[in-house]
C-alpha cells in the first residue's frame, strides 16, 4: 500500500509536540505520527516507511517495524490525516 498526507489546514509544531488541523479537525501527533506525516509529502510505499522509521527511531520492542508502522498508518489514514493510493 502506498500513502500521502493530506493537506492541514493548520500545523502547529511545539517543543516538540505536533497538532495539524484537518478538515475542522484538531489531530495532535506522536513523534512516530508527525514523522510518517513528514516522511508523506510524496505518495510513499509503507514498507519503505517502516525501513525509514526504524532507521531513526531502532526497532520497536514487541513487534515487528512493518507491524507498527502498519497500525499507526492505518490510525491516520482513520483520522482523515493520511491517504491511500486506491
């Protein structure tokens, strides 16, 4: 599966913290979250994203990179945050 980003109306990034609005919705991001929003400008392959995420942030403990990285794209592609390519 390939994802892009959607537009935010609004992006407030803060010591740290990162809160887009999208379509009149506010969506504060984790640091995992606001790095596969960067990394999603372009339509991106998520298997690259998982690659790319544990590159920066190591491997997380209890799952695989692909396994995590597919959750959290399947939480923003339900907030309305990222896309897929249909």
């Amino acid at each position: 599966m390939r994802v892009q980003r959607v537009p935010a109306d609004d992006l407030l990034v803060r010591d740290g913290e990162t809160a887009l609005l999208v379509d009149g919705m506010a969506v504060r991001l984790s640091e995992l979250s606001a790095a596969i929003y960067d990394l999603t400008e372009e339509m991106v392959e998520v298997e690259r994203l998982a690659r790319e995420l544990e590159a920066h942030f190591g491997a997380p403990e209890g799952s695989t990179s692909m396994d995590a990285t597919g959750h959290a794209v399947t939480e923003l592609l339900r907030h309305g945050v990222l896309r897929s390519d249909p």
